[in-house]
C-alpha cells in the first residue's frame, strides 16, 4: 500500500529533520505521529542474519521469515494491510502498512506470528520451494552475480556478510522444516527486535498496544566477526557485452553517515553519464549502515575496454572531496540538491518506518531520520579524508575478451 497525498507529503517532509522520541520505558519501540499521513506504516526489524546461520543452512533467516508470516497474510488482507518482508546483512524487516483505523490489530497478527506463533510445516515446504524457485532465477541476473562478488570480496568468502544473505537454491533447498522450527525460537525474540511506528497515532494509544509484544528492556545484538577483505581488485568472469564496475569503501561506526551520503552523491555526478562520459550506460551509488558501520558504494556499468580507466575514475571522484574542500557558496548549491533527494528518498511512511528502525537497531536512541541541518564543507572533506582504499571488482567477459585479444 502505497498511498500518499502531495500535502500529508510535504507537511511530514518538512519535519523530518526532528529527533524522534522513543516510547517512554519501551526502549525498542519508537513513535512518530503524523498527523496528515494517509496510512500507518509499522516496521519490526529482527536482528537476525547470516551471522546466526551455520554456513550449511545458509538462507535459514530468510526461510524462517517467510515460513512464519505466510499463514497470517490472509488475515492482514482482510484488514486492507499490507506485508514485506526483506532480509538484510543483519536484520529481517517486516514492513506493514495499514488504515489508521487497522493498524493496531494488524500489528497484533504480526507480532503473534513471529514471537509466539508456532512455524507451519506446510507453508514452509511451500516457501523453500518459491525461494528455491525465486534464487536460481536470479543466478542469471549480472546485478545479483555482481553483488554475490562484491561481497566476497568487501568481507571475505568465509565470512557470514561474504555470503548472500538469502543464500543460495542449493543450500535453502537442503534445509529441513525442524531446523527453521528451532531457529525460529532460537533467534526469532522481542530482545533482538525494534519497532518503529509513523503515521496518525496516539502515542499512549500506540504503546498499549505495543506494550505486550515488546516488554521493555535493552536491545540483544550479534557480535560481527572481523572482515577480511581483498587486497587487490577482483575480476569475475560473466557473460556480458558490458563490465560492470564497483567500487567499495568501508567506514566505521562513528564516521558521519549524513555526510558520507552527501559525498556519494556528488562523486557519482562526477562519473555519470553526460556530454564527455557518453559510454557510461548506467551507475548508482549507496551508502548502506550496518552495526560494525558500513560501506559507500559506487557502481558503473561501462565497455569492458575502459573498465580499468573507470576504477580509476571512480578513486579519483571520492578522493577529489578529501583533497580540497568546497567553497561555501558551491556547497550551499550541492547541499540543496542534497537535501530535496534526501527528502524524496524518505516521502513515503514506510521509508520512514524503515530509516527510523535502522537507527535504533544501530543503537540510536533518538531514532534519527536525516541530519544535513548541520553539514558544511568541513564535514564532508573529514568524511572523505577518512576513506581508505576501496575494493574494486570487476564483472563482465574475460580482460582479453573485453580489450579484443
């Protein structure tokens, strides 16, 4: 459900960057009330990932997070929600959105279902098939096989985070339905949770009927073990007419996200397509948050004869920022650019929901949403300067192939 109105939009925009109080005595339960929002959009994030999975059931969260939900979701049709699941390196987000008048009861059925409900054989057997299904079709898709490289090489083959965290059709089609039953009741618990609520509520409303699935206490997090990343580009060899190029720079848990944010959007408008750069055919960049801290990633899809000059470019684009900082009046510029797409990415309530709940999962107590109010030239060049070497990898034809012998 995504329902949406241009003025319930802009008024909930222009209070983002406020600091979100959580429910009193409910540290893992965080309220925002939006009055003019259409719907209210619920996000549990589980704490839950690879790191919990033994190497041979890897895809178990991901299973078990289907598994579980799957008998309800006709409950929640017929009170006009609706359900996402998505894993992710190291939580399981569920992603409601209901009517105002739905939500409570919606959330009710969710929470009974993964924190009480017992895992139901058949829907299980069900969804290891579609997962099943759903990876091996994905096997052939260049930004799968891409991202499955990168993450070999950004955190090591043997590491948790080296592996797709839905894992594999072969190792989610050799799990058994007693292993999800265990590792649901295992690692599935309101201590490893957050919750996250925006949208027209009452708060005192909102915490009673949070209150019984969410007993107060402090969040239980996993313990990453250390990467061990390439030292030195990885070439992965795929059928293509194209290379793509990835270039990955991890940073720590106290690095300035908002900032690092702002320097990969103007580092990809420096390797974008344009007049002089007309052989760059696509190109994305993401800064992604995890508890250990992150990754700034920049990806270019260009021929594979230029591979290499683009790798380069992109080095040269993040490190541009940390050589010399922006003149005021050229960062004032960039910032309002910064800020509207910033904004955009967060109009829906459920982005909200969802930003909100990685904040308190990475154990921000006041649940931050944006915080550019405060950026400058300083902070941004800070933030590139603390950028070591990335991880480069590329995937297309073979080098010989790609320079024609």
């Amino acid at each position: 459900m995504r329902i949406r109105t241009h003025l319930a939009a802009a008024a909930a925009l222009l209070a983002l960057a406020v600091r979100i109080t959580p429910a009193v005595a409910q540290e893992r339960v965080f309220l925002r009330p939006e009055p003019g929002t259409p719907v209210v959009a619920v996000q549990v994030l589980v704490g839950v990932g690879p790191v919990d999975e033994a190497p041979a059931q890897a895809g178990i969260s991901y299973l078990a997070a289907r598994s579980v939900v799957e008998p309800v979701r006709g409950t929640l049709d017929s009170l006009g929600a609706h359900l996402d699941v998505d894993q992710q390196k190291d939580a399981i987000a569920f992603t409601l959105t209901a009517a105002p008048d739905n939500w409570a009861e919606a959330s009710r059925v969710l929470m009974l279902s993964l924190f009480r409900d017992p895992v139901d054989s058949t829907a299980t057997v069900r969804q290891r098939a579609a997962i099943v299904r759903e990876l091996a079709a994905r096997e052939a898709s260049p930004a799968d096989a891409l991202e499955r490289e990168r993450a070999k090489a950004v955190y090591g083959a043997d590491h948790p985070w080296g592996r797709p965290a839905v894992g594999t059709a072969t190792s989610v089609r050799a799990i058994r339905v007693s292993q999800v039953d265990a590792y649901l009741r295992r690692n599935f618990t309101p201590e490893r949770s957050v919750v996250a609520v925006v949208g027209p509520i009452d708060e005192g409303e909102a915490r009673d009927a949070l209150a019984g699935h969410m007993p107060a206490g402090e969040l239980v997090t996993d313990t990453v073990p250390p990467p061990a990343p390439a030292d030195a580009p990885v070439e992965a060899e795929y059928n293509a007419i194209t290379t793509w190029v990835s270039a990955t720079w991890r940073f720590g848990p106290e690095s300035d996200v908002e900032a690092l944010r702002m320097l990969a959007q103007l580092a990809l408008d420096r390797v974008s397509f344009g007049p002089s750069r007309r052989s760059v055919y696509n190109s994305r960049a993401e800064v992604v948050r995890y508890a250990a801290g992150g990754e700034l990633r920049l990806t270019l899809v260009v021929p594979p004869g230029e591979a290499e000059q683009w790798a380069t470019q992109l080095r040269e684009a993040v490190n541009g920022y940390a050589n010399e900082a922006l003149p005021a009046a050229v960062f004032q510029e960039r910032l309002r650019r910064f800020r509207g797409e910033r904004l955009l990415q967060l109009d829906l309530p459920e982005q909200r929901a969802a930003a909100m709940a990685r904040s308190a999962l990475l154990g921000d107590r006041g649940a931050t949403l944006v915080d550019f109010t405060r950026l400058n030239p300083e902070r941004l060049q800070a933030a590139a300067r603390e950028l070591e070497r990335p991880i480069v990898v590329f995937l297309g034809p073979a080098r010989s192939q790609g320079d024609g012998g």
